[in-house]
C-alpha cells in the first residue's frame, strides 16, 4: 500500500491542477491569458514543464492573427505576406525549434471566455500535429495570440535562462502545498 500513494498522488495531482496557478504575462487579453494556462495545466498532466512568455513569440502571433482577421484567410502562410519563417525572423524568435498552431472560430459560439479558452485547447490537442507542437519536449516558451474569431500560440525551444529558473522555482514551491493538500484528503493517514 504504501508504494501506492506516490503513483495515487501524482495521478490526482496532475488530474487536479488548478490552471490559474500559472501566473499570466501583463500583456495578454482575459483569452489568451486562459489560452495560456490550459496549455500549461495540459503539459503538466503530461509530466512536462510549462511554459514560459515569449515577447517574441508573441510579436509573432499578434501579427499574423491580426493578418489573418483582416483577410478572413485561415492558413499558416497569407499570399503575399511574410512565410512563418519570415515572421520568425522578423519578430526575431529566439531557438533553433519554433512552430505554430493557428485556429479558427466563431468566438459567439460559446458562452464564456473559460469555455472559449478550454474548447480552443481542446481543438489543438485532438489535433495530432497540433498537440505534438504543444507537448513538444523541448518547447520552453509560447506567445499566443487572439484576435476577433482567430487563435495562434507561437512555441520556442529558447527562453529567457533567468525566466526558466523563475519558473522552476515558483513550480517547485507551489507543488509541495498542491500534494499536501490532496494527502490531506486521503481517507488514510501519512
């Protein structure tokens, strides 16, 4: 029994993470801000690290969901516009391993911003080659971008050193109290 509760804890630790732990970036809107914490909640439960914000990835995103709202063209390259390279190199995304994920829909469609944010994940994560770009093991950061009824989260393998070990920290502070909080619920003793 006891070699149980280590494998029982992290099966509801990760089942249970609370999204709004992850702290958001001044600059994203109420969307992007959940957009940003269900991504991260979603490579928790994976076992992976979360990501941190990208001014650059960012930059990246905002243009090309604004370009993508002002032509109504639904596509990871616009004719006559820059490529994904180009806006990578023009935003000047940081890593050698950068992608995108691009999504599209009517945001009346739902009836709140939280469902908005859950849906729009849940969209990239049963897309196959969407959710290899989210649970990318070497992804450190993401900028992400919304704008009228368009989506787009730009990931990079670069980040700020100083940044990471912020977050390393923050993460390993806020997982003892998470795990004591689930211990103390068990119907057993520690």
């Amino acid at each position: 029994m006891k070699n149980l509760i280590p494998i029982l804890t992290s099966l509801v630790l990760f089942n249970t993470v609370d999204a709004s732990v992850f702290e958001c970036h001044e600059s994203l809107n109420e969307l992007e801000c959940l957009i940003y914490q269900e991504t991260n909640k979603l490579r928790l439960k994976e076992g992976l690290p979360r990501l941190v914000f990208s001014e650059q990835c960012q930059a990246a995103a905002a243009y090309h969901t604004q370009r993508m709202a002002e032509t109504g063209v639904y596509a990871h390259e616009i004719k006559g516009d820059m490529t994904f390279g180009q806006r990578v190199e023009y935003f000047e995304v940081p890593g050698s391993r950068v992608s995108e994920n691009i999504h599209a829909r009517k945001m009346k469609e739902f009836s709140s911003v939280e469902e908005a944010a859950s849906e729009i994940v849940n969209d990239w994560y049963e897309s196959r080659g969407h959710r290899k770009n989210m649970l990318n093991s070497s992804a450190r950061a993401i900028g992400i971008a919304a704008f009228k009824d368009y989506q787009v989260q730009c990931f990079t393998d670069r980040a700020n050193p100083e940044v990471l070990e912020q977050a390393r920290l923050e993460d390993k502070e806020a997982r003892p109290s998470a795990l004591n909080s689930i211990l103390n619920k068990l119907p057993w003793k520690r």
